[in-house]
C-alpha cells in the first residue's frame, strides 16, 4: 500500500505546476526527483544508487513506488541493474547503451558497430540560424562543428556533420576525438560532464551532393538516407544537432516500434 504524501512531499519538490510531475502518479514524481538527483550529479555515471528501500526512506514513499520509477528509468536506458550489485546509473560505454542510437545495420542482421572512425575536422565557428534553433542558441553563440567518417570493413557507411554548443565542449579538438577509443557519447560524458538521454530524428531519402560522394565513395547522385538527429539531455536541453548521410548500399536502418 502506498504511503501517504507527508507534508513535505515529493509533489512539493517536483513542483506545483498544473501540467508538470505535481499532477502525474506518485512514481513518476519520484521518477522526476531521482532525474533530478542524476542532473545535478549526485550520482555520477558507473555509480551505485541507493537501493529501492533507501530510496523510499528518503522520499517517505513505498519501496513498490521506487521500484516502478527505477524499472522506467531502466527502460529508457538511464540506469541499469545488475543482479545482487544493485541499480547503477547508465554510461554510454555499457554495452545496451553504447550503440542505442546507432540504427544502421549490416545486411544478413549483424549487430549494429564496431566501426572504424575518422576525424575530418573539428573548427569553431558561428553557427547557421537552423542550427541555432535545433541547439536552443541565441545568435553569436559559438558552436564547434565535427566532421566524422564511420567505415565497416573498410567500406565507407556514415559521414556525420556534428553541431555541439562550443560551451559545452571546451578544448574538443580533431586531435582529442581521434585519440578517444571509446564512443563518442562515452568521451562526452567522462571529460565534459554532456549524459545524452535521448534523441529525435528526422529520415529522408536525398541523392548525395559532389563532395560528400567522395567521402562516401560513392557516384554523385547516388540515393542515400538523410538522418538528422537533435540529442537532448537532462531537461530535455538540446545538446547536439547531427546531420548525417547513411550509405545503405549494404546495410539498413532499423528501428523498434512500441
């Protein structure tokens, strides 16, 4: 049975706004503040969180309510749990997350990655007034733009152009990406403290411009799939802003719907 609000409630803290946690369920209230105690990092990436009866210690609640806030927290990826250690926060070098947002699959069904990565160029500079606009910026907002080719097999599949708030992402150079072994969100989170939650994409056919076939090795002209992606953290704060082209001459884009 759950517990009764006491007078300093979860609905106290998550706000009291009409359309926000306030008027949702009890476990997406508590949902809301265990999102707020990973934004703030209170628990960082790799880190143990209290357990379900800690947790509803603390917000004066049923451990059944923590648990189902846990169980969509770990469904979105943003915690995982391992039997008899407990429940950890996510990081985007956890084999179910690193290539969460990463669609494209070789023919014959193969899981998505590895694949090898090539740094074109990493150049600060002032962003187009769309790109302001997907990365919540105000004009003269400086913006660094990454350009990554992603091959498998030595066949050429992706090249991104990436938008990141230059803020955000202070001393990333071509040189510092190129170094990183790891994936690219995994670099994002460790040393600039950027946790990507979620993503929206937009997916359309186009036929390849001049320079870009080179890249992909392929004839100008040729059809390839235009995926632009906007990729939010806490908050639902834009972070990043990737227009890729997909060479699916031998792979597919695949997604789940539910």
């Amino acid at each position: 049975m759950t517990a009764a609000l006491p007078p300093h409630s979860p609905a106290d803290d998550a706000g009291n706004d009409a359309a926000g946690p306030a008027f949702s369920p009890l476990y997406q209230q508590i949902k809301t503040l265990i999102m707020r105690s990973l934004q703030e990092g209170e628990w960082k990436p790799g880190e143990v969180i209290p357990s379900e009866i800690e947790l509803a210690a603390r917000y004066r609640v049923s451990q059944g309510t923590v648990r189902k806030a846990i169980d969509e927290l770990a469904t979105e990826n943003l915690v995982v749990r391992r039997q008899g250690k407990g429940t950890f926060v996510a990081t985007h070098t956890e084999a179910q997350v690193k290539y969460r947002f990463l669609r494209l699959v070789p023919d014959g069904d193969a899981p998505p990655g590895p694949m090898e990565r090539r740094y074109i160029d990493c150049r600060r500079l002032r962003a187009p007034a769309e790109v302001l606009r997907a990365l919540d910026l105000r004009a003269g907002d400086p913006v660094l733009q990454v350009r990554r080719l992603l091959s498998f097999q030595g066949k050429p599949v992706v090249l991104d152009l990436i938008w990141l708030p230059a803020a955000l992402f202070k001393g990333l150079t071509a040189e510092r990406l190129s170094e990183y072994r790891g994936p690219l969100y995994a670099l994002f989170e460790a040393e600039f403290g950027v946790r990507m939650i979620r993503a929206e994409e937009k997916v359309r056919a186009v036929a390849a411009p001049p320079a870009d076939a080179t890249l992909l090795d392929v004839a100008p002209g040729t059809p390839v799939l235009s995926v632009e992606r906007r990729t939010l953290t806490y908050g639902d704060r834009p972070v990043e802003l990737r227009q890729g082209l997909y060479n699916t001459a031998s792979h597919y884009y695949r997604n789940e719907l539910s």
